[in-house]
C-alpha cells in the first residue's frame, strides 16, 4: 500500500519524472541518499508474540524474504505511483507475474478473453497449462471490441490484453474495453510492457489491473529478470499476494534495486525510443524491399488517433515485413553489425529478432498466421543509440 504521508503534501501534483524519483524509499537511520539493497532472507523479532503478530497479518513488517523485503517494497511502492495504483506486487519475471494474477483470480470453470496478438509464452500459459486447471481460455482480435463482447461467456472472469500488441503494436481502446468487461462482472488486465507508465496508465482510463516485465523498459538496460502486478488492495494486495506468499515467485532484492534504479529515468527513456522509433518507422516506409512498417506513430497505422489521447508516444518498438518471407528476413537480420539479435527488448541497445522462429515460435502455425506474424516479418526495439547509425546498420541488409 502506498503511504502518501511518507513523501510530500503535494505527491498527488507530482509529475511521472518526480514520482520515479521520489517515492518509494522510507530512509534508515543510516540517512543514506540512495536506496539499499537489503540482501536477508529472514528478520530477527523482539520477541515471540510479535513473530506471532507479524506471522498471522495483526501486525506489520518484515517475516520472511519471500514475501516482505523493504527494497523489494520500495520497488513495488514507485511503480504502484507511477501507474496510479494502491498495490504491486513484484514477482520474479513477467511470465510468473501473469502466473501468479490467474492462480490468484480464477478457479477451475472460470474463463478467460484474451487477445490473440500477445506474448507468445502468455499464449502457451493460457491454451497448454491453466487448461490443466480447468481455465478455458477464447482469444478475439485485440481492436475489435464487437469481437470481445461475443467471446464473453457467463463463466468469463478476465479479459486480458496486451496493448500495444507483440510484435504487430496493435491497440485497443482501454476505456471501451473496461466499460464492456465491467458491464458483465469480468475484470479487465492490461499488459503494459511495451509503453509502461511513462507513456500509458491503464488503471487511469479504467482496467482493475496492469501487468508488467520489468525485464524490459523498467530496468532499461537488459540487466535483470521481474515482473509486477498492480492494482487494488483486494485483487492485487490479498489475491495475488497471497499466491506470492505461498508459492513464492519471489522477486530478488537486488533485481528490485536495479528496477528501481531505472524507473528513475524512465520517462527519459520512454520518450528518447520513441523519438528514434518513429524516425526509423518513417524511413522504413521508404524502403523498397518493406511491404509494410508497424509502428503506431505513422500516420498509416490503424490506431494512430489513439496515441495524443491513450498512449502519449507510439513507443519504441517497431516491426516490419519484408518480401522473401524468411529467407529475406534472415538475410537482412544477419547483415546487421552494430544491432543485438537478441529477443530482449527495452534495452538502451537496439535489438532484432524474427518473431516466426524465436518469440512466437512454439506456437502452431495456425495461430500465428491469425495473429498475423508472418515469416517475413521483422521486429526491432530501438534504442538510444545515434539513429543514422541504426539505420544504416538495418540498411546493409536492405540494400544487399
């Protein structure tokens, strides 16, 4: 929970730059100007009827690691403001912060709406393993809203999206998908991985809950692995919590200082990828072997009237499609120098990787081509290096 008597008067009033940078760290006695790294699995007790105390929830303050670190709560309790939320939760990855909402949500019988453009491991989680558990899941196109409402069952309890999408940066409007899942009792998540607060705040335009993979724009610079839920003190500081408690998808202190580290410049960042983004996006519109550039800034993309109003920027991840299918796409990728192939992304190192065989590649071809991936396509996070210099890396395999 956040505690606004903490910080200032004025917390509310505070900008998304002052609140990444601010919030979050109670000092020690110590009077330390930088956060610590509190590295202890347990907490010695003054005595035996406060370890009771602390044990069966009367009283607060650190039990076990696991589940209470102050520098993992530090961590939770910045990004929780920065996303307009009263409680996160830090997990171990993005995968096991998604793992730990439907262990702590849904029951055997219940459903799940998804959209069919997501991660490709959410995919797998939702079709291979939560139908162990008797967790059926329906996946829709992420923007078409008629399309949701008809996959929504009288056992359907989450809607779940990831906007904008991976890799295809599809959106949906939050706002209208809140309404609809509000209006039949389902609760409404929203991967925010790609924007993050710094661009988008879901919980602000009505989702009950927002996802992240901290491995990626939270951290920065492709350091460590976390992920986080945030949302209310009910959902998200019992349900979810308590799974975290129990199964233990813990997140490390010293990963919860290194994303702490880097929220304090994520908005910087957020805006730097998204400036070099777009000029990447509008020079890859005028390449002949591109058949067609996916990147919610260009004026060409479906939903470029909802960035200005949802989302701030279109972010900084783009994705194109080349003619050749794979045998081209491999080709432009391998002739890069300078660029990672990697399947991070959100790194301050601009990244490439061809979706159809890497990210999405455990999926059936089936469900890739009705999530659009195709083998010609390429995705690539930008980073913040020179522009003209990753251009011109992207541009030996193009001109080849």
């Amino acid at each position: 929970m956040i505690n606004k008597e903490l910080y200032s008067n004025n917390i509310d009033s505070w900008g998304a730059a002052t609140v990444g940078i601010r919030t979050g760290h109670v000092r020690t006695a110590e009077g330390e100007h930088s956060e610590p790294i509190f590295a202890t699995s347990s907490y010695v007790f003054a005595n035996s009827q406060e370890a009771a105390a602390r044990f069966s929830g009367e009283q607060p303050g650190n039990i076990y690691s696991r589940f209470t670190n102050p520098t993992v709560r530090a961590f939770e309790t910045r990004l929780a403001a920065l996303e307009g939320g009263t409680t996160c939760v830090a997990t171990a990855s993005g995968m096991s912060a998604i793992l730990s909402l439907c262990l702590g949500l849904l029951h055997s019988g219940d459903h799940i709406v998804a959209s069919r453009s997501i991660f490709g491991a959410t995919n797998i989680l939702f079709e291979k393993y939560l139908t162990r558990f008797g967790i059926a899941t329906t996946f829709v196109t992420l923007s078409d809203i008629n399309a949701w409402e008809s996959a929504i069952c009288s056992n359907t309890k989450l809607l779940f999206a990831e906007t904008p999408s991976n890799p295809l940066t599809e959106i949906v409007d939050i706002r209208q998908l809140a309404n609809l899942g509000h209006a039949y009792q389902c609760l409404v998540a929203i991967d925010n991985c790609f924007c993050t607060p710094a661009l988008q705040r879901p919980l602000t335009l009505g989702a009950d809950i927002v996802i992240h993979s901290a491995t990626k724009y939270l951290d920065g610079q492709g350091r460590c692995l976390g992920g986080a839920v945030v949302g209310d003190a009910k959902h998200v500081g019992e349900d979810v919590f308590g799974i975290l408690r129990t199964a233990g998808p813990t997140m490390s202190p010293f990963n919860a200082w290194v994303f702490l580290k880097g929220l304090e410049t994520l908005e910087l960042r957020m805006y730097a990828h998204s400036e070099r983004a777009l000029q990447l996006a509008q020079w890859l519109e005028q390449q002949s072997k591109v058949q067609q550039v996916y990147y919610p800034g260009l004026k060409s993309h479906l939903h470029h009237h909802l960035i200005g109003t949802q989302q701030k920027t279109g972010g900084g991840v783009v994705a194109f499609e080349v003619n050749g299918g794979r045998a081209t796409a491999w080709s432009i990728i391998d002739a890069t120098k300078m660029l990672s192939i990697t399947a991070n992304l959100g790194d301050v190192k601009t990244t490439i990787i061809h979706p159809a065989t890497t990210t999405h590649g455990r999926l059936s071809p089936e469900t890739r081509a009705a999530a659009g991936i195709s083998e010609g396509l390429i995705r690539i996070a930008v980073g913040l290096e020179n522009i003209e210099d990753i251009k011109l890396d992207i541009a030996r395999g193009l001109n080849q």
